[in-house]
C-alpha cells in the first residue's frame, strides 16, 4: 500500500515519562511462585514504614496490596527516591520478589508471603495528604466522599463494588447473548409523553420552542423493535425520571431493558429466572433455585401486606374480619361493616413489650394511616388485653388459633380499609422483623407478583391510571370487565421481588389496536390526544404487530442487594445527591445568555444570580 | 418459605392467544435434516400464491424465510384460514417438514430443499398493505422509511445491518473483557463546558436557573477513574452534539470509550489495533494485518494532503516547490516566495481530459479555496501546457520527473498556502480516483496517524484552541515551545483512519497540575475560568493521578463502514433527520406549559404555535 514506506515506530523519546519501565504483574497477583522473578509494579503508596535501616511500602494498584521493601546498602538510588514517598504517591518501580524472612509473613494479605526487594523507582507523581483515609470501612460524611469521588472510588470496597457490578453487567449480557436476543440501541433524545413519572427535558435549538424528553424507559422502541421482527431484544440503558428525590433514588438510573416476541408470561419468568440464577452465581457464587416462588398480587397482599413481599421471615397477616364482623368491639365491627376488614399479625414472643414500645409501634402504623393498633397479649393463663372485654371467650379463642398465638406473644390488630390495614400490618411486619432480627441477611428469596390489577384510581386526577403503563395487556378473561369494572381487570403484568425490594418489572403488551384503544379511552385518553402522541404506535399495531412482552430489571438495586450495600450510590460510579447534584463536577451549572438564547429560552428566574457566566 | 402454599402455575387460560402453540423452530433454520419433523413456526407472510389449488406462503421472521403449504384436501380448516392470509400478515402454525417435490427446489433460499405442510394456523394479527415493500433494495424516499421505521426495519437487510452492530459491540466487549478492561457507566447528567461542540442542555428543575449538559464524550469522567485506580476502563456510551447536522452527522452517537492506566502511546496503538483485528474477524470475517502502517500528521499532509489519508490507492502529492521557487512562472514562485507551497498530483491516463473535464477539476478545487489548478499534460512527443512558456526545459524535465510523468498523463498543481494546497490536492486525489475506479471498494485500509499539532489557531476567536481536547498531552521534547511557539508543539495524540474515514481517535493526557495549567493557559483559559470549569480536575491531579491515556471510536462509523452502508443511519434503530427529528415519534414537541413553569423557563418564541398542548 501507499504507506509502505512510513516508519512503524513511534519515537521512542516519547515513553521516558516512564522512565522506559513496562508493567509486569498487577500488584495483588504475586505469589510465593514468582519469588527470584524480575517484575515491574506500578501503583499507589498505601502505607510506608521506616524499620530496620530499610523502607517498606505497600504498593496498592486495583488487584491488591504487595510489599516493596527499599534497601539503602543495595540499591541505594531507589531507596534515596523512595525516602520522599508518601501516602498516595504514584510509583513504578523494578524489583525482585522474594520470599519473605521467616515469622513475618502476612496471613492476612493474598501476597502477604512475598515482597519485592526494589532495585529502581520512578516517582511518576505527587499526592497530596488525602481529605480522608483511602481504606475500607471509614466514617466520612457522604458529601465529602462525593466531592472527592475520585479518591473514594480508590477504596477497595468501592473498587469491589463497581468490579462486581461489570462482572453483573457481563453475566446478563453473556446470558441474554446465549439465548438469541440482541442488542439494540435506542434514542435518548424522545419525545416527552403523558403518563408515567415527570420527564427531564432538552430544548430543541434546531426546533424552536420544541423540546425532547430524556426517556423513562425505551418502552415505545422496544415495542417497535418488537413489530419490526426482532423477535428478541435486549439494552442495558440509562433511563431518567425528575422525581423529588426522597430516599434511594436517582435521576439517572441503569435497567436491563428485555423484550420478546410470540411468548406468554410463563416463558418469559421462566427465561428471566434463568438469568437471575447466573446472575448470582456469576457475581457472588450463590445458588439460587428454580422455579421461584410466584404470588398472584391478592395474595401477597394478602399475606403480606405488600406487593414487594420480603418472604425471608414469617409474620404473616392473619385475616379475622369474619370473627370481628359480630363481635361487640365497635371498631372491629364496624370496620367489616363498612366493607373494610381486620387482620393482624403475631409478633412471636414479644409478649412483654412495655406499654412505651406498644405505643411507638401504633406511632409506626400511624405513619400508613391506621387509626390505631389493638393489641392481645397471650399468657399461659389466656390473654391480656384492653379490648378482650367486647369479645365472648369463644371469639376470643378463635382469634388467638386464627393468629397461631402461643403464651408470649402479642398479636397486633388493625381495623380499617383493606388498603390501610395492608400498608400498615406489611409495614408494621418488617419494621417488627428486623427489629427482632428475624431476617437472616444472608438469604436471596426471590418472588414473582402476577396478576397486578391494570388500573388504579387516582383520587387527585379523578380517573383511572396505568398500574405499570398503558402498553400492559390486561388479561384476555377481564377484557370483558375494562369498561364495565375497569377496577377489577387484572394485567398480564409482573414483578420480580429479592428481599422485599422491586428488582424487576414487566408485562405482556397490548398488540391490537382495538384494545389498545380500549385501554386508553379507560385511562381518560380521547381519541384525538391518543392519534396526537401515541399515533405510530396505534397504527404500528395495524401492520402485523406480532404477541409480546418484556421485562426491566433496575440494575441499579439488582447490584446493590448482590454487593450487600444499603444504597444504589454506593454501586454507582458518580451519583448524584438528593438535590440532583455531582458534588464533584458541580452540576447541575449556570450557562452563558447565548447558550440560552440560541435554544431561544428564558430562565424564569427572578434575580439573576451572582456567579451566572 | 413462607411461599410455599402458593401455587406455581399460572392460569393455563392465558396463553390461549398463541392457541397453545410453542415456538420450536425459526423459519430460516429448516432444513433437510428436519424432514418429517413436526415444527411450530411463528412470523410474517412475505409472500402468498394461490397454485393447483393449493396455497404457499413464504413466512419470514429474523432468520430467513420458509415456504409454508396448505393443503384444502389434507387440513382444511388451517387451509380455509390461510385463505384471509396477506401479505405482513402474523401467523403462528404448526406442520411437518417435507422435502420438496423433484425440480420445485429453490437455491435462492437457505430452507429451499423443504417446505412445511401445514396442519393448523393461527392468524396472530392482520396487516394493512404496508407504504413499500418489505424487501431489499427498495428505492423509496428515506423519509417515508423514517416514518415507518418499524416497517423498514422488517427488511432483511436492516436486519442484517443492526445483527451485524450486535455482533461488532460483542466482540468489542469480549476483547476488552480479555484485556482486563472494566465497564463503567458514567453520568448523561453532566456540567456543561467550555471547549468542544455545543451542548445539549436540560434544565434542572430542582436547581431553578441552572442546566445539565448531555456528555459530549465522558472523558472528565474516564480520567478521574483512571485517578481513582481503576486501571482499564471502556465504556460504549451515548454522546450528543447539538450542531448542524450537514453530512451524515447525528445529534446522538455511541462511541466504543476506552481509557487506561501507566501506558504509552506505542502499548495503546497495539492494543487497539488487535481490537480492530478481531472486530473485522468477528463481524465480516475479514484478516487484517498487524501492525497498521502509521503516519505522522505532517506526513500525512504531505502525502496525502489530508489527515484522514485514503490509502487504498496512490495518486500522492508531491512537493515541487524547489523547482517552482526560481522558474518564471509568476503564480508558481510568488507562492513559494510567499511562504506557501506548490504540489502536485499525477492523474495517471488523463492526458485526454477535455477542456470541460478540467474546468470542472478547477471548479472543485476552488471549493478549498484554490484559486486555480494548472496542468500539464504528458505525452510520447514531450508536454503540452499553457504555462510549458514559463519553465525551462530542465525546470520542466524535473517536474515531470518528479510527478512520475508518463506520456498519457494530466499532471495538477495547485500553487497557495500550505493549508490550500494540502485541502484542494488532497480532495482532487480522492475525488480523481472515485471517478478513475481506482478505489478498490473491497479493501479495509487502516492506518494511524499521530502527532498532530496540540493547537490549532482560530481565526475567529484570535486565540490558540486545542486541536482535540484540552486534557491531551504535548509530546515531552515539545514542551518547552508551549508558552514561545505554542502552534509547533505536537500531541501525544493519534488517530485511527479507515479508508479515508476517522473511526477513532485519542491520546495520551496530561496528568499533572502544572502541565495542565499551562495547557490551559496556551488556549487562553485564565487561572479563575480554569478552576471554575474545570477545578476538580486541577485538584485530582494533586493526589496522584497515574500516567495515562485513552482512546475512543466511532461505533456508528466503524459499523457502517464494516456493513458497506453509506450513511449512518444505515445502522441506526431509530436515526434522526437533518433537522434532528424522529419522523416515527415526531420528537422534538411541544410540552405543556406547567412543564416549562416547573422547570423556571419561558420559550422565546414570539407566536404561540397552534398546537402548543
């Protein structure tokens, strides 16, 4: 080719910033098998010690620590260089690995049976004293550990954290691979749609006055990709909500976007479970066994008072509204009456809870609306309890073998409506579970929720909205309810539980226009407003539109359960704070008047602020 | 567990949409080996012929198409259904497969040994008579294919075009997999910067008066990971620009982002150039060899007269400046006298251009600012030129010689600044050679070029701004011209070309305060701007920051260019048009006004459009 005669080396003046040194071994990977081996390291100064005449550092690089040990008798140039070494200092440096003198070996580090004798060091740069430790297990305030990610992220467990969190990454993808779906990537610049949670916007400069919407989910492509013959899809993708950002959440989030074609909701659980099964080998070498347990919505409410059921302890709620609905305690009955119901839950042996943490636990079910919270307590000698009064001793004794109640225990009673007594008896089970620390932390109970009801009724819209979105097909036997009891239809919708937290989500679609239709004039959506922004869809479905259905895993919380953290920020490589804040970047910023004025917008802000650029 | 009561099964009733059918096969997958085997198809008619009473049908899904029979005889009532059946209609069925009869094989089609009788159908939906025609090649304005981007996508070779991306973000990803690299997502909600393309902003409604930017590249955040220690990052991320989008530009584009730790250019050229390597292998099955002939920037120019040189074919630039100083002809001495160049190409075998050819050559040329093209044609009885006049017999015996004259060819010269001629030679060659046919269209010819100019001078705003970005390293030996010839100091920087195509690009960084500093302050960038914009990277910089570079390639280039397409959107789901619209979606739109109110903005439009919901 033309090129023939161009030189193929690069100057080799160009790589003395490192001193000519070529890594050899990551740091974490010696052994006693490479004593008498020759290497080069480069990395970080976790620590170093002046013992004995000689310098010891323990070089950190991404693998793990090793000991560099400097000697001033025989290597004298590297051990003078090594004098200026500090914390975090960054070097590369020759040595050779040896074994370590006998009695100093360290059992706590994978290399801990070697050291490298340096024979040459380049400082390649400076560090300055950290703001905090760079080691595991530090108590930092979070703001301070954002602002200086960076050096956070430096933390083994942090590393850890993310290592894990590529290697969940890969495993779903390897997954999905094998089983024929493929990767297609979706835009990022939509169009904002109803429904759903509050979108982040972007002005269009090229259309004036218009804006795109940062998406919720690919839902709509997906499907598209779905009509387009794909068959089976898979993205691992960025979505957006600009939510107030109260508790674990972020704007940005990762999920595991899945759709496929010609399935009904028992292939894809059972596919699905097949990839949380790897999953969690592939991470955290844990077994998980197949198939999980499944719970109609009903019943977990049921149950457990949650469509999130933690189902790694009991506790379960006990439905007694038939012995309340006659018995002569007013609030009982007239709570069925009213065409709510009674149910309550056995906190097991808490029997002689004071008076004060009776109270703190009504205080609890309070914050989920109950108006109170009865109690029994059950001795050897039959129970103790205010209201045991207004019950005959035959109720009574129905109660306590309705609740399993046994000598020690006190069960706990809500009156109200069924929603009510759901939130704050499902509340009320964990708060107690953990409290007594029934929920062995070591179990990963996964659970699928089906059968979710289609609609739900917003008191504050006055209509009825999407359960999970208005693309979910309801069941093909409540069709005939949609108009009718619209309340009633369940969705072929479900949800994928581990430990009571949602790690999962989704459906079979809609794929006929007619029904798709249906479910929106349900939704309060004319006809013209349907044409108006979800047209392609609706006539998409009228050119061969085949069966499908899909699934979003929330990566995010998937990773954290499997690292065992309490928050996604800590399995996140740059979160953001509650105020949708980097700390370490400080975005969100001002920009200049002709950024503005080029989208043709105008901040509505009264005072203009100090530092705006 | 507690959910052991609850039952495993869901309603068998649910699945009666696919009538009970299970998948076993996909249509393009039968073959002879599969004969009197019952198989459950699932996918769209392309083709229905009503023949000696019998209906055919070609069923198509992801994989290919298979002839499906129905007999009116053997199985009426899947016959009688087949007779609604149209062309894009969804079908699900059920048969045997079966050897064709002699002579009724087909040898177009991979299945077209077989076919499959029928026994029962299921018509899973109907279609309407699509706007064109699911097949290739169709010619059909791209805008109607936008609309219908869910129809056009049913063509086999957008299929084939979107497998192939799969497969190439696959391979890339086990390649860096193989190499240690971890994949790390990094924020879309970022800080808007100075330097670079103009952002995409979003508005922050928690923070009223401030934006986020949509990351024109991650690179702040890849290189804080590499201070963080993470060694060897890569990430294929979304990327937005908001420029106008002539050429075959997209306001979003993924691109393949690679950074890594203690390494030189010459590791990270050979690293990548595997990358490449077992890209092609993996997704057109193509060898190519290794290494990749490399060109400095300034050869590049000077041979090519671009820094994206084509080097399939030769017609390189040669310098006759030398000559052109003392020779008589005034054009040609005044520019060298001037400080500029004369060069000139060979169009081998063009002696016989006409006049209008060459006037057209001229034309094309003066689109680079060329003001005139001389030329001089070769033949066996000596030159024929207008300018012959003007040189000596000796002066003109050198040029010849020098352009490799032989008699037949039209030698070109462009006589102007350096920058003229490199821009109106180097588009001639490539131009000249596309109408010659000399590009042969079946080679893939890699090459690097490297060390660009760290600066490059903008006329407009009268400062130095950097040529790639302001975090890339100036070569070491040229540091010490930063501050006294800022525009002579070369770049640890490279790029990686195909055929004439930049499909990636990158460099070493700086990793040290004080080198950024004065990077920053070459380009005009005062110390308060500096720490505004970009103080947290100043700071990392303090606390160790590790040698280090990266680079990144275009994902949509590099695929469309191993796919053969000519655009980009050849090998994108969902593309944009020129004015950055999605016709399927019809994004960008208008919000509602409560969304701006939210977000403290206004639009600067002056009428209200008509629509604005």
């Amino acid at each position: 080719m033309p090129g023939e005669q161009s030189t193929n080396t690069i100057d080799a003046s160009r790589i003395d910033f490192l001193n000519g040194l070529k890594r050899s071994h990551y740091c974490g990977s010696l052994r006693e098998g490479h004593a008498g081996e020759q290497v080069v390291l480069m990395g970080w100064v976790q620590r170093r010690r002046d013992h004995g005449g000689l310098i010891f550092i323990d070089l950190r690089d991404r693998t793990g620590l090793v000991q560099v040990v400097f000697s001033p008798e025989i290597y004298r140039e590297a051990f003078e260089k090594a004098e200026s070494a500090r914390s975090e200092y960054v070097l590369a440096l020759e040595g050779t690995v040896r074994q370590r003198p006998e009695g100093t070996a360290n059992p706590n580090l994978s290399t801990g049976e070697i050291e490298v004798l340096a024979h040459r060091l380049k400082i390649l740069n400076r560090a300055k004293t950290p703001p905090f430790y760079i080691e595991d297990g530090i108590e930092v305030d979070e703001n301070l550990r954002l602002r200086y990610r960076y050096l956070d992220l430096r933390r083994p467990e942090m590393q850890q954290a993310l290592i894990l969190r590529h290697r969940a990454a890969k495993s779903v993808r390897d997954f999905l691979e094998e089983n024929g779906f493929l990767e297609i990537e979706t835009p990022v610049l939509n169009r904002s749609t109803p429904e759903g949670a509050r979108d982040y916007l972007v002005p269009s400069r090229l259309n004036p006055g218009k804006f795109y919407a940062l998406p919720q989910s690919p839902q709509q492509f997906k499907q598209m990709l779905m009509v387009a013959g794909f068959d089976r899809y898979y993205q691992i993708v960025r979505c957006f909500r600009d939510e107030d950002l109260r508790a674990d959440r972020q704007p940005e989030f990762t999920q595991v976007d899945i759709e496929m074609s010609f399935i009904d909701v028992p292939e894809i659980l059972e596919l699905m479970e097949k990839l949380v099964v790897k999953l969690c080998r592939d991470t955290i070498n844990l077994d998980v066994v197949q198939p999980f347990p499944r719970l109609s919505y009903q019943e977990a409410i049921d149950r457990f008072g949650s469509d999130k059921p933690d189902t790694r302890f009991g506790v379960e709620l006990k439905d007694i509204s038939d012995i309340a609905a006659g018995c002569g305690f007013k609030v009982f009955a007239s709570a069925v009456a009213g065409g709510g119901q009674v149910k309550g839950i056995n906190a097991s042996g808490c029997g002689l809870f004071s008076r004060k943490e009776i109270d703190d636990l009504t205080a609890f079910a309070a914050i989920y609306k109950a108006k109170g919270l009865a109690y029994i307590v059950v001795t050897e000698d039959g129970v103790k309890s205010a209201i045991a009064k207004f019950f005959t001793e035959s109720e009574m004794k129905d109660i306590v073998s309705r609740m399993e109640g046994k000598p020690g225990d006190l069960l706990l009673f809500v009156a109200d409506k069924s929603k009510v007594v759901a939130d704050a008896l499902g509340a009320l089970r964990v708060s107690l579970a953990e409290k007594l620390g029934m929920v062995p932390l070591d179990h990963y109970n996964f659970v699928w929720v089906y059968d979710f009801p289609l609609l739900d009724y917003d008191e504050e819209e006055g209509r009825y909205v999407a359960m999970h979105h208005p693309f979910t097909s309801p069941r093909e036997d409540d069709l005939r309810l949609l108009e009718s009891s619209p309340g009633q239809v369940r969705a072929k919708a479900y949800d994928l539980v581990l430990n009571g937290v949602e790690v999962g989500g989704g459906s079979i679609r809609i794929h006929r226009r007619d029904i798709q239709e249906r479910m929106f004039a349900a939704i309060g959506i004319g006809e013209q407003e349907a044409v108006d922004k979800f047209g392609f869809m609706l006539e998409a479905f009228e050119y061969g539109t085949p069966p499908h259905g899909g699934i979003a895993f929330g990566f995010d919380r998937l990773v954290m359960l499997l690292a065992g953290k309490k928050s996604i920020r800590e399995v996140i490589a740059f979160p953001k704070t509650q105020s949708a804040s980097d700390l370490m970047t400080q975005a969100p910023g001002y920009v200049s008047p002709g950024q503005l004025k080029e989208l043709s917008l105008k901040t509505d802000i009264k005072k203009s602020p100090k530092n705006n650029e």
